[in-house]
C-alpha cells in the first residue's frame, strides 16, 4: 500500500466508481452486492466478535462501521460517542469518513447524512471505496496491481485483432470489438471474427447524430416561424385597440364594442392556444437538445419566450385599458344624450315664454293711458317682475347644462352655446328692459290712483300658479335614466307625493277661477271698461284650465313610463342575480384546480405515466367545463346589452373569469410538458422510478416556497447535502457558476425540476461528444485526416452523406487531395463548440 502515492490512488479509483455507480442503478445488481458485501464485512467483524445482518442498518450508528475499520486497517479511530441521537450517529460516521479521506481516498457524493438515514445505494458505494482502498487496492502480481495485471492480460489476447486498442476497462470496449476477440481468441467456433465491420458501428454513430441534429433544425424552424407569425398579429393588434378616437353617436360606440367582443371571442382565444403550443414547442426542443448533448437553442433576436410574453402583455395591458375606455365612452354619451334632450326642453319652454316679451317692454302705452290705465300698466308690470324671477332659476339651469355640456366634450356645443348665448343675451335684455319701462311708470305713478285690487290679485296668484303647472308639466315630461331598484322607487316616490299635491293645486286653481268671476261680475255690476281682458296679467282663465287639462293627462302617462322602467330594472336585478350566482361558482373552481395542479406537479404520487395520465384526465375535465364558461359568457353579454355597469351579487367580473380560465388552459398544458419532458429525460438516461422519486424529493425539500423551482441559493445547499464540495472560496464559487450555466443557460436566475434532473443524471449517461464522432469519422476516413465525398456515400444513407457534404468545409490541410472535407470542423460544429 506503500508503494502508491494519493494521487495515484485517486486516479486508479475514479474510472472504477463511475462504472460501479452505474451498476448500482441495477436492481439486480444491487440485490448480488448487498449479499457480497455483507459477507466481505462480516469476514472481518467476527475477528472483532461480531457481525452485521442488515447492510444499511446495522453500519448507521456508525459504531460496526468504525470497529470494521479498526479490523481491516489495525490501526485505532478516534473514541466513538455512545449517545443514541441523531447527532451521535452522524458524529461516529463522519469520524470514520474522515480516516477513509486521510487514506487518501476520495469520497465522491457521499454523507455522513446518507448513512445514518439508511441510503443503500451510498452505504453500498463506501463499502466498495473501502474495499478497493483496503483489498483490491493492496494485491500485487509480480510487481503489478491486479487491476494493472489483468489490464495488461487483455491487451496481449487481443493484440493480434485489427481494430481492437485496450486502453482502459471502460471507453476501450464500448464498441464491443474487445469482448469479441477475446471470446474469439479462447473460442473460435462461436464468432466469425472476420465479418464483423467497426466502420458500421461508427457509420451508425454518425447517422444517429445526423439524424438528431436534422430534427432539431426542423424544430428551430418551426419556432422561429410560429413566434414571428404570433408576434407580427400581437403588432398589428395593439394600434387598433390603442386607438381611442370617441364616436359621436352611442350606435357607433356600440359597433366599436360588439367589434371588441368578436375579438375577444373569435380573433384572440387561437392566438392564445398558439402561444401555449409555442412555448410547449420551446421547451420539448430545449429537452430534445440537452438530452443530445447540444447546445441550447437561443432565438433569433426579438423572438425569445420573454420577448412574445412581453409582447403579450403590453397587449393585453391595451386590451384592457381599451374595454374600459369603451364602457366610460358609452356611459359619457348616453349622459350627453340624456343632457342635450334635457337643454332643448327647457330652452324650447323658455324660448316660448320669452316671445313677444321684449316687444312688449317697449311700449309706451302708459303715455296716452289714463291714470287708471296706468295704475293697471304698473301693476301688471309688478306681476310681469314676479314672473321674470320666478324664471331666473330655469335660466340658470339651462347654463348649468350647457357648461356640462361643454364639460364632457358634447359634438354639438357650438349651436348649444350659441343657443345658450341667445337665451342669455335675452334675458339681460329683458331685465334692462324691466327696469326701464318700470321706472317709466314709476315717473307717471304720481298721476294714477286706481287701481283694481281685484286684478292685481289674480295676476299675483295666476302667475306662480301657471309658473308651477309649467313645472309640473316639465317634470312629467322630463325623461329619466336609472340604474338600480332603487332610484326608480325613489322616482315613484317622488312622483305619488306630486300626486298628492294636486287636490290643494285644484283648490288654489279653483280660487283664482273664483277671482276673475268676481271680476267680471264687478265689470258687469259696475259696467266698467276694461276693454274685456285684464291689464295685469297675460294669463287667461282659458289657459289656466287647459294647462291644468295637460297636467292631469300626463299623470298617467308619467305613471306608465314609471311603471315600465321598475319592470326593466327587476329584470336587470334578476340577470345581476344570475351572473353572480354563477360567476361565484366558477371562479372559485378555477382557483381550486389551479391549486390542484400545483400539488400534482410536486407530489410523487405513482409513475411519471400515472402522473401524465392523472393530468391528461384533469385536462379533459377542464376542458368540459368549457361549456359553463360559455354560458356565463351569454349571460355577461346579455349584461352588457341591457347596459349594467355593476353587480353588488359578486365580487368576479367577466374579465376576472376569463383570466383565470386563460391561465388554468395554460398551466395544464405547461404541466403535462413539464411531465413529458421528465419521460423523456428518464427514457434517455435510463432512469428508474425510484431515482426520479428520490429526485423530485431532493428538489422538494430544499423548495422552501414550493414554487416548482430553486433559486441559486437553494440549489447550493441542495449540491452540498449530496456531498458537492462547494465551499464559499473562490475556487467553490467558480465551480457553482460552472454548474449554474450548465441547469441555468438562459440565465434567468431559477434552476426547473427537468434542469434539476438533466444534471443529476449528466455525469453517468452515455451520450456522444464531439471526439467520439471524430473518431468515427476517422475510421470511415481509414486514419485519414480527410475524408472524400465517395466514401461519405458509401458508408453513409444517401440523405444522410449529403447533408455532410452539404455542410464540410474544404479540408486545406498539407496531406489534402482534391474534393477532401474536414470532418473534424464539422464534428465540433454538431456540438457547439464552433460554427457549423
């Protein structure tokens, strides 16, 4: 044992425990070296006066595993704790850890932890580090190791055999040219040595290759062409609903909205299914590559994952922005409408009381008049003033409706202003007009005395009782917009309690007739000239009675529009009532499953197959749901229609639902490729079941947030507990950073489950590298440096060896012959590591 120095220890020992690591992923195997194994240690414990039963049981207390030691080496170990808890344990393995490393020997991915919590397979890998360093290690045959010594047997048997270079017990017999000649050389009669061609083995290398590299080129292809279709539709979208040009009409609003709905129901759900097959495509050609031992696929510029789900939600960022702008467009309009019907109302009604009023301002009957006549033109004059202010309010309102107007950007301002503008002008003349004729008759009032009380009477009493049957007439004919139960009840109200103002207006009406009867009977008792009509006031007894007529017609009809408008909202309440019901199903369901899914994509609950077929069956259920999605798409359009705003009955919007349901299609979809992907990774690095179950319960536990993925600091510790030697030293930092480029290529910062499983099952997995390819090449080359177009087609299908001839370039080396390729540029092309 003398005789070797560490180095030499390392170098012999590594080859062998790579080869034995892939032994133990053999169950069969594994069974045949528990029982060796167990045997080996129990040769030396009953020395000791013991022994052990159970091979990864009875060595985790780490007491037997410290006594085997003491037997095989003879030399003593440090004194072992006695305690029975878990710290004890782990103190006495680490202790005989620590001898087997000052032996010089190297313990790769092996704990003091996995000891003690009973991992076999680490228990079985340091007996066999043991065993090599303790037995195997110290035979010697003349002056040989027996490793050596049997290295050197096979390659003077197989040294007369074309083809056949043993260098080594593992690389050197890959191709099985080895095995054949050394069965050929101790029996003849079983192989025909001479049929048997490593120019096939390697021209099936290379059509492997070949045909692994031409498939992922059509995956690229199709990548690019789907994100450049997918993102020029995103680009052609995003200006239309960023346009925010208003209509003038509520109908082209509405067109602009049902256009917006057929977007959302027709143009944008493929798109969405495009970008989740995108993304699907991305990632399986990420797998297909990583398992083929290539380089990662990276986007031509503006093409990458990130940059379409950048692109899509600015999109659906305008998108929303785009709805809600609609929404408050149709609601300002329908005000607008309601508020333009409501200024011609009241400026029609002005209009009409205004007329001839100016006209009548500026008479000078008062200077021919007697002073009668003037004491009844002063006296209408003070009715005519009371009148003009009990219209000063409905002037204001008109203002005030004009300036909203204005306000909210009506299309029609400038007639309204200009209307407005006249009404305004007009009334200042009248009110100038006023004052002048009044002080006019205030001048001649000195030579008036007469008066009729009884006229002035009626005026005074005539006039604010026609100013309020005028206001009642507009207040029954004045439209209304409601939204609720609510405000219609508080219009009924108000209405019933004008009702029950009319048997006091009918007497007020009533007295006034009774006025103008004691007038006339004064005219006819006392036959006074008053040419018929009264001096004071325009207002008729005639026109009293009809305005009241109106009045009392349009009760009815202001009950009936009352009426409908309470029948239309309980029928808006009952479709409130209905979408909140179910929008209170399905959102929660869909939170619910989402959850589900995330459980299902971490438990380890059967095979990858059953977890597929667990998740395709959750698909399929989700995708029935569809229908109740479809429905309460009928019931939100029906919402829509009847223009309501809101919904006290639920606290989900459409938009709400159909988000969630976009991201539950999505993260189903994203699941079930996550899960495929592990298949194939499993299938190509032949995988058990239980070493993916014990991967996914590594990546498990060190994923605290349970977010399906591992940041770098979570990654570090979970390489450590499986004995990476990663220490906070630059040397450890720098081989972390190795590894994080390899789980991490695209940088984002998150190591995947699949990443997780790739680097784990890298180290042993028999893939192709670019030398392999290159020697095979070179076979089919005969040691060539070179290789012709000829013997390509000849050893190569027909679509195969063109497309290596398609891509070689011209070998320019001094030993090169017209039409020679360079095979070696084109291997470490296929690979990466230069350009193809």
């Amino acid at each position: 044992m003398d005789h070797y120095d560490s180095q030499q220890t390392n170098d012999y020992m590594q080859p062998e425990e790579d080869w034995d690591r892939d032994l133990l992923l053999d169950p069969a195997w594994e069974k045949q070296q528990r029982k060796t194994f167990t045997a080996w240690c129990n040769s030396h414990l009953r020395k000791a006066g013991t022994q052990i039963e159970n091979i990864e049981e009875d060595f985790r207390d780490g007491l037997k595993l410290m006594l085997l030691l003491e037997v095989i080496s003879g030399e003593r170990l440090a004194k072992p704790e006695r305690g029975k808890m878990r710290v004890h344990k782990i103190s006495n393995v680490n202790k005989a850890l620590d001898f087997i490393a000052s032996k010089g020997v190297k313990l790769v991915s092996i704990g003091a932890e996995e000891i003690v919590d009973g991992n076999v397979k680490m228990t079985l890998g340091m007996i066999w580090t043991i065993i090599l360093r303790f037995a195997i290690q110290d035979i010697s045959v003349e002056e040989t190791s027996a490793k050596e010594g049997l290295l050197l047997w096979c390659q003077r048997k197989t040294a007369p055999y074309k083809n056949v270079n043993i260098q080594n017990f593992h690389i050197s017999w890959k191709d099985g040219l080895g095995f054949c000649a050394l069965i050929h050389r101790h029996r003849p009669e079983l192989i025909d040595y001479g049929k048997l061609r490593k120019a096939e083995t390697a021209a099936n290398r290379i059509c492997k290759v070949l045909a692994v590299n031409q498939e992922n080129e059509q995956l690229m292809e199709d990548y690019e062409k789907l994100a450049s279709d997918l993102l020029e539709w995103i680009r052609r979208t995003i200006p239309w609903l960023e346009n925010r040009v208003p209509e003038n009409t509520m109908h082209a609003m509405q067109q602009k909205l049902e256009d917006f709905r057929d977007y959302r129901r027709l143009h944008k759900p493929p798109k969405v299914q495009e970008k989740c097959q995108l993304e699907i495509n991305f990632n399986t050609l990420q797998t297909k590559l990583r398992l083929s031992n290539r380089p990662a696929f990276m986007p031509s510029e503006g093409r990458m994952v990130s940059d379409i789900n950048n692109a899509w939600g600015c999109l659906e960022q305008v998108e929303k922005g785009y709805e809600e702008w609609l929404l408050n467009e149709i609601r300002r309009l329908e005000r607008l409408d309601h508020l333009a019907e409501k200024f011609r109302q009241k400026a029609s009604i002005h209009e009409a009381w205004t007329d001839g009023k100016e006209a009548m301002l500026r008479q000078k009957d008062y200077e021919t008049a007697t002073l009668s006549e003037i004491k009844a033109l002063l006296k209408k004059h003070e009715a005519f003033e009371s009148d003009l202010a009990a219209h000063q309010d409905r002037v204001e309102q008109i203002a005030a409706i004009a300036q909203e107007l204005n306000e909210l950007d009506y299309y029609d301002s400038p007639s309204v202003n200009a209307r407005c503008q006249k009404i305004c002008d007009q009334w200042d003349n009248l009110g100038a007009l006023t004052q002048k004729r009044r002080e006019a008759l205030e001048r001649t009032e000195k030579l008036l005395e007469t008066i009729d009380q009884l006229y002035l009477e009626y005026a005074k009493r005539a006039a604010p009782f026609n100013n309020w049957m005028e206001g009642a007439m507009e207040d029954l004919q004045d439209t209304f917009i409601v939204h609720t139960i609510e405000e219609i009840q508080g219009l009924t109200t108000a209405h019933e309690q004008f009702k029950a103002t009319l048997p006091d207006a009918d007497k007020e009406r009533l007295a006034i007739l009774g006025i103008h009867n004691e007038v006339s009977k004064i005219v006819q008792t006392y036959h006074v000239n008053m040419a018929g009509t009264n001096p004071y006031t325009t207002i008729t007894p005639q026109e009293i009675n009809g305005k009241w007529d109106h009045v009392r017609q349009l009760v009815p009809r202001r009950d009936q529009a009352l009426t409908e408008e309470h029948a239309r909202q309980q029928h808006n309440e009952r479709l409130r009532k209905q979408f909140g019901a179910q929008a209170n199903v399905i959102g929660p369901w869909i939170q619910t499953k989402m959850e589900e899914i995330g459980r299902i994509s971490i438990e380890m609950h059967g095979t990858l197959e059953d977890q597929l077929s667990h998740l395709r069956q959750y698909e399929k259920s989700i995708v029935n749901y569809k229908p109740k999605i479809d429905q309460l798409e009928g019931d939100h359009q029906l919402i829509q229609e009847a223009l309501i705003f809101d919904n006290k009955h639920t606290n989900y919007t459409m938009e709400h639902i159909r988000v969630g349901w976009e991201q539950l299609l999505t993260t189903i979809a994203r699941t079930i490729n996550e899960v495929e992907n592990q298949i194939l990774t499993r299938d190509a690095k032949g995988i058990s079941q239980e070493q993916m179950n014990e991967f996914r319960a590594s990546f498990n536990h060190f994923d605290r947030d349970h977010s399906g993925t591992l940041g770098p600091e979570e990654f570090k510790a979970c390489l450590i507990s499986l004995g990476y030697d990663i220490g906070n030293d630059p040397q450890g930092e720098a081989e972390f950073a190795r590894i994080m480029s390899i789980v991490d290529p695209n940088r984002l910062g998150v190591v995947t489950f699949q990443a997780f499983i790739d680097f784990m099952s890298r180290e042993t997995a028999d893939t192709d590298t670019a030398d392999q390819v290159m020697a095979s090449f070179k076979i089919l080359a005969g040691d060539k440096n070179y290789i012709t177009m000829d013997e390509l087609r000849r050893e190569l299908p027909p679509d195969q060896a063109e497309y290596c001839i398609a891509r070689m370039a011209p070998y320019t080396g001094p030993d090169s012959v017209p039409g020679a390729l360079d095979y070696m540029s084109f291997s470490t092309a296929l690979y990466g590591e230069s350009d193809l």
